[in-house]
C-alpha cells in the first residue's frame, strides 16, 4: 500500500507553523520538489524523509505513521487509535517547544 507522504509533509509543516519555501530550505530539496510531494505528485527519498526528520526534530518513523493510510487503522480498536493521535500530537508538541533535541520516549525520560 502506497504511502500518502504530502499528507504527512503537510502536517508537519503546519504542525511546525512553516510555509513550503522555509521548509524546503531546511531539506535537501527545492521548494518547487516540495510542493509536488505535498500535492502527491512525487514520493521523497528516504533521504528527504530523514531531512525532514532531523530539521523538525522528529523520528522519520513519525512521519512515516502520519503516511499511513487510515483504512491501516480500520482493524485497529478506536481506542488504540485514540491513543495514538494522541501520542503523536503530544510528540509534534514537544519537538515544536525544542526542535534541536531529540525526543525521548518511555524510559529514555531523565
């Protein structure tokens, strides 16, 4: 199943508040490369995706869930999924407070 990368793209830069030309200037591409991944014209590279990673602070595997179709989910309890966007929304918050450090998940918290 193919993944829907400009959703996840999306999010994040509007997670992040970025227009696509101050994202883009962050990652190993142009802004014009951008907007087609946003639109779905074009798939980043795993080079782009761990680009985006680092500049917002984020685990690529993030950005790869927020990929994910959401019929991936259909199987899934509503209350797992629940769980998840909430995890994921507390994880876009935390990286927006501090984007140059690394986020830290379960035991790895001081």
């Amino acid at each position: 199943m193919m993944q829907d990368y400009g959703k996840a793209f999306r999010i994040i830069r509007a997670a992040f508040g970025l227009r696509q030309s101050e994202l883009a200037a962050r990652l190993p591409i142009t802004a014009s490369q951008l907007s087609l991944i946003e639109a779905g014209k074009r798939q980043p590279s795993v080079r782009v995706v761990d680009g985006l990673a680092a500049a917002v602070g984020v685990p690529s595997a993030l950005i790869t869930l927020l990929a994910s179709n959401v019929n991936e989910f259909n199987a899934r309890p509503d209350r797992d999924v629940s769980d998840l966007a909430h995890s994921l929304l507390r994880l876009l918050v935390s990286a927006k407070e501090d984007p140059q450090h690394s986020l830290t998940f379960g035991s790895d918290r001081p």
